[in-house]
C-alpha cells in the first residue's frame, strides 16, 4: 500500500511537492508549475496556508536502512 510522505530527496522547501509526485507517479516539476500557477491566481495566502498545513500533517519519508 502506498502512502504520502514528505521526500528526503526530491525537495525544494518541505518535500510535500516531491512526496505528492513519488506518490501520484508524476514529475514533481509538473506539480511545482501547477501549485505556482494556483499560488499567483488564488492570490498567494489559500496556497501558502494550505501547504503549510499540508507540511504539517504528512509525515516525514522514513530513512532505509539496508
């Protein structure tokens, strides 16, 4: 069962956009463009509160350990 985490390796700020493409199999890039596109016509503060909180509740990717 897959599960959302916040990426160690794919992350610019918090990982959350890195976490959502690992998990929804889509380049996290893609996901960047769209979430800025809706920051700048949302008028930026729904987006920054909702990526904050979303930040806040997924957990961390845990560490592999071989």
């Amino acid at each position: 069962m897959k599960k959302l985490y916040l990426s160690q390796t794919d992350k610019k700020i918090s990982g959350f956009l890195g976490g959502l493409g690992e998990y929804l199999e889509i380049d996290s890039t893609f996901l960047r463009l769209i979430f800025l596109f809706l920051l700048i016509f949302s008028g930026f503060l729904p987006g920054l509160i909702f990526y904050f909180i979303a930040t806040l509740v997924v957990s961390k990717e845990p560490t592999k350990k071989d």
